[in-house]
C-alpha cells in the first residue's frame, strides 16, 4: 500500500501537503513489514496513527505522541500515547526511558524551531542505526508567525548540519551530535530527512589504487589549476610570498565566479 492510499484510507482525519507521499514512500517503504517501531509526533484527530498502522503493516509499533490529553483515546485503538511537550527535555527522557530505541520518528507537531530543534536532538540518540527522523513542514522556516526568518530557524540549522556532515574529513571540530549519528541528510520541500547510521560516520581517508602514475596536470579548473601546479613543481625557485600571492588570487577569483550563484 502506497502512503498516499493509507492516508485516505485512514478512518479519522489527518492533514498533510500532497508533495509528502512522494517523499514517504522513497524514504519508508523499506521499513513495510518489518515491524518498525514508529513515533508519530503531533496525533491532532489521530487519521495519522491509522494511516502509518496500514502503511509499514500490522506488526509495527505506532507511538503517538500530543500535547492535548484528549489523544489518550485513540489508546483503544492499539496505539501507544504520550502526553507530554515536546520541547520539553524532561518528557523526552522519560519518553525514551520508557519505550527505548525506535526506528523511525516522524515530526508533524508544533513547528517552532525550538520544538524542531529539540525533538530533533532528543530523538537522535535514541534512533537505532539505519533509522530516520523526517522533521516535517518545514516552511515554518519562512513564516513570520513562527519567529521566522531567523538566524536561528529550523532550515538554518539544516544547513549547518550539511557542514558538520561533509567536514568529517577535517575532523578538526569537537565531535557533535550531527557528525556522529547522522550519516545523511535529505532536503525535500516541506521535509528535512535525517538518516541515522553511525556506521558511515567516520573520517573518510584518500586511498591510492596503486596504478602508474603518467604524472598528467591537473587541469580541473582551467588555467588557475596549471598556474597552481607549476607553481608547485618549480617551488625551488618561486618564492613562498609569490606561492602565497598566486593562492590569494585563485581565491579572489573563484569568489568571484561563485558569487553570481548566492543571489
């Protein structure tokens, strides 16, 4: 069954945009019928813990979680159901103490940044290798009736992450939460998909396949590049200020070329 046909098939109301089913079903279909253990936060008329339920398939574990106490109804329904604030650290550690690791989360709940920001970091210890957090609406980035825009909005944050993710090589910077768990991070409109494998989580190293060397220039941004490697293979007779000179000037103008990109 395809995401969209559990959504409309779902007994109680849910709201979601027409562009997530896409991104559901590239993202989770993987986890159907494997009995994942599922966190849905944000229940509101509860169409979304059916519609998750059908989704991945009967034996997977479906958690709500819902600031409003009126959600402990759809416990009838075989569901589990947390009360409690999402921005609220004490609630999420009571919450992992009690139910453990998880494989998927699923974030459709208040959209602050702060709620976003704090259930993201909350949860990512507590999801098991090969699982996903999807932070979802994501526009709320944008809106001014979500404090935004802000040097500190959720889709900010996002890009930082994409740093701490590909400066691994460097591994310069203290260790973080996103460096260590996160192996990947998917931007879709609406959707920021957060894959946990702390497996692919390392310094990657340059390997050699060992084969003869002809020794050809590096040519892979024009003339700048030669200019750089005859500078280096003539370093015993070029100066360290004048190698220094040439760097500042490939640097000037590759911000140059680069600029037209950013507006």
């Amino acid at each position: 069954m395809s995401s969209v046909d559990a959504f409309r098939e779902a007994p109680y109301r849910s709201i979601k945009q027409d562009t997530y089913f896409t991104c559901y079903d590239k993202l989770l279909t993987p986890y159907i019928g494997k009995s994942p253990v599922v966190v849905d936060v944000g229940v509101l008329s509860g169409g979304s813990l059916f519609m998750w339920r059908d989704f991945f398939g009967s034996g997977a574990r479906i958690i709500g979680v819902e600031l409003n106490p009126t959600a402990t109804k759809w416990r009838d329904h075989g569901f589990e159901i947390f009360i409690g604030d999402q921005s609220s650290d004490a609630f999420w550690d009571d919450f992992f103490q009690q139910v453990g690791n998880v494989d998927i989360l699923i974030d459709d709940g208040g959209h602050t940044n702060f709620q976003q920001l704090k259930t993201l970091h909350k949860a990512i210890p507590h999801v098991r290798d090969g699982g996903v957090i999807l932070i979802e609406d994501t526009h709320a980035s944008y809106m001014g009736n979500f404090g935004n825009p802000s040097k500190y909005s959720f889709m900010n944050f996002c890009a930082n992450a994409v740093h701490s993710i590909n400066d691994r090589y460097f591994y310069k910077k203290p260790k973080n939460l996103i460096r260590d768990n996160v192996s990947s991070l998917e931007i879709f409109e609406g959707i920021s998909a957060f894959k946990i494998d702390r497996r692919l989580c390392k310094k990657s190293s340059l390997i050699d396949n060992g084969g003869e060397n002809d020794h050809a220039i590096d040519m892979q941004v024009g003339d700048v590049a030669m200019m750089r490697n005859a500078l280096w293979a003539n370093s015993k007779i070029v100066s360290k200020f004048q190698r220094k000179s040439k760097r500042v000037k490939e640097r000037l103008l590759s911000f140059k070329n680069c600029r037209q990109f950013f507006s």
